[in-house]
C-alpha cells in the first residue's frame, strides 16, 4: 500500500468510527497494492499516526459464519516537498512501502533522510548493474561440498560476486535481488556459467560444478537455450549442475520440467535448494528431474536443540532414499551440527566446518596439494573419529 501525502482508510478498508473524513484519491495499483492521495497538510508524526492506524483497522477480521478472515496490510508514507514532481513523490512511496514490508511487517513507515541516502544507493546501484559489463565485472567464488562417506570434495557451488569499478564490492544480498526484480539476471547466469566452464577442465574427474539457475532461467526457454549453448561450445563432457529453487518452478512445472530436462540432456544433475523454507512439499521431488536435495540452513542451525527441526531432517533423508534422491546439508559450522547430521544419517555437507568461499587459484592450491581427508584432519583436530 503506497500513501502519496496522508494515509487514509476510507476506500481500501473499513473505516475507523473514530476516524475523521478527510480528502483522498484511492486507486488499486495491483491485485492487493493501493495507492493513497492525500491533499491536507499533516506533520511527519500525523501521517506516521494515520498510517499506523490504516493499518490496524485492516487488521481487524472479517467474521463469517463459518470462519474468520484475517488480512495485514503494510504502508509507506511519502510526504511531498516544494517542487516535487509526481514521479518523485510516487517513487518514494514506492520505495518505503517495500521497506515497511521488510522491516515494520503489517505496520506503516515514513519516508526519511535515511530513506533518501538509501534510495539514492538503489539508484546508483540499478544504474551501475544495467550498464555494466558484466562479463568482466562479475567474477566467482568457489564454496566445496564434501561427502563425508567418501572422505573427499566431490564438487564445490560456484558463487557470483560482483566488483563495480563505480561502487567497488556488492553484496550480492544487494544485487542479485535487484537483478531479478529488473529481468538481469540471466546475463549474470550466463556469466557465471562461462567462468565455470573455463575452469572445470582443471578439476580431477569426477569432480563437478554446480550453478545456481534463478526463476528468470527456469521461466525462459531462451535464457535455457543460452545456457545450453554455452556448455556445447566448451566442448568436453558436461560436469556443470543446477541449482534451483522451489519459487522458480512454483509458476509452471511444465515448463520447469521442459526446462530442467533440456539441462539434463546436457550431461548435468539438478538440485532443489533452500529445501524446507517455501512450500516445501516433496511432490517436487517426484514431478521434478531431481538428483539432489539441498536442505537449508535453517534446520541446521538448530539442528541440535529442535526436535521438530531434526524430525524434519531425519523425514526428509529417509523418503529421499526411495526415488535415489541424495541430500545435501547447508550452513554446517560446528562440530556438533556435523555430529548431529551423521546421526540422522546424512553425508554430503557444505559450509564453513568444510571451507568457506574461496577463490579459483586457492582452490586449484588446494586440490593440487595432498589433503588428508576429512576423517584424518578431524581425528587430529578433535581427537577422535567419525
């Protein structure tokens, strides 16, 4: 909900009986977004009071006779200054509305300073991605997955980071959002893919990369086709994987699947990543082309103080075994999360216990030089074994 001046709940919602008429312009921007015009002077604290009680009125449920309907709303307020174009107002508004969504969920925001530094370096940051060169601009981490029954790295997830020469490092918890919320990201997949395929050949077999496909991937035949074009012209035998998530096949399983399978073709496997944290349902598992399984660190992070967490875990490992469909574990720091794990019956970890991001030269370093395996390094480092 986006509130251009004052915010009122006439028109949206039930109003207050307590709440003054006051004017307003009320329009429905999408299915569940509406936008507010206020055309009386309030201060910041009024608007900031008016829009926290729009948003407490649509709390307020809606009783039927066989159920109740419970609704949120969240609300940004942008109060316009001298020589404010309409555009600028709606942009602000815009813009802290999906604040007050991240940060004051169900409750309402006001535009700052703050707001205007920030929206400021989205702005910077929109600009510099679309004119970037992305191909020299992005460049890739490596993280190892490790399968403790082998006692080996079997593979390593390869990570984008992106190096601005206008704003230096970005978090991709910054930019990779943005990417594909404005249809970039793709070209960033495209770039990441190219790299991986450039190093793979210095990986001992059967050793293997995995890359992480966004829903502007899965969605597009096209951008598959691009993809799977740039791993023909590499030429030698496939060891590239994908990496998805639930979101970006929950649109069109159909064309998910017309998607993976071409992938698949290819010589490449499939993973479901961040298992556990959408609608997870393991149906994916049987309508989708899936090799693996990633579960998310979430339920590993509390792996040993939350029955329902290990209960899910143990659930999901066991009914994995049945299609022939392997589990990887996400986020492993500590000792005991690993200790937890093995218990449950798990093997394939990844995290920082194993090895934190690292560049290609550190890997390549590292895979060039003896490595004692797992179980060896962890007897000396512990004093014990698996």
């Amino acid at each position: 909900m986006k509130s251009l001046g004052m915010p009122r709940a006439t028109g949206c919602c039930r109003r207050s009986p307590t709440a003054p008429a006051l004017g307003a312009y009320v329009a429905r921007l999408d299915n569940a977004q509406f936008g507010l015009i206020c055309d009386e002077e309030r201060s910041e604290a009024q608007v900031g009071a008016w829009g926290e009680m729009l948003c407490a009125v649509v709390r307020k449920p809606f009783v039927f006779a066989e159920a109740s309907l419970h609704v949120t709303a969240s609300a940004g307020v942008a109060l316009s200054q001298p020589g404010d174009r309409a555009e600028i107002l709606f942009d602000r508004a815009d813009y802290v509305t999906s604040v007050a969504k991240r940060e004051a969920r169900g409750g309402a925001v006001v535009f700052s300073a703050r707001h205007e530094e920030e929206i400021s370096r989205v702005r910077a940051m929109e600009h510099a991605l679309h004119t970037a060169d992305l191909d020299e601009e992005i460049y890739v981490l490596f993280q190892p997955q490790f399968d403790i029954s082998l006692d080996r790295v079997t593979g390593y997830e390869v990570l984008a980071r992106w190096r601005s020469p206008a704003l230096g490092e970005v978090s991709p918890a910054d930019f990779i959002p943005m990417a594909e919320h404005s249809g970039i990201v793709p070209k960033i997949t495209r770039a990441v893919v190219r790299k991986a395929t450039a190093v793979i050949d210095q990986l001992p077999p059967p050793m293997r990369l995995s890359v992480n496909l966004s829903a502007h991937d899965v969605s597009s035949m096209t951008a598959i086709e691009g993809i799977v074009s740039l791993i023909g012209q590499a030429g030698t035998p496939c060891r590239i994987d994908f990496e998805i998530t639930e979101t970006a096949v929950m649109g069109d399983l159909q064309q998910a699947n017309a998607a993976l399978l071409a992938l698949l073709a290819l010589g490449s496997r499939i993973a479901l990543d961040d298992f556990g944290t959408g609608h997870s349902s393991l149906t994916h598992v049987q309508k989708l082309p899936l090799d693996r399984i990633k579960i998310d660190r979430s339920f590993v992070a509390v792996v040993n103080s939350d029955a329902t967490s290990r209960a899910i875990i143990k659930t999901t490992i066991d009914l994995c075994r049945n299609p022939g469909v392997s589990c990887v574990f996400e986020g492993i720091e500590t000792e005991e999360q690993l200790e937890a794990l093995l218990g449950l019956g798990g093997s394939v970890m990844q995290g920082y216990l194993f090895g934190r991001p690292m560049s290609q030269q550190m890997m390549l370093e590292k895979l060039s030089s003896p490595q004692p395996g797992w179980q060896a390094s962890r007897n000396r480092l512990f004093g014990s074994g698996i």
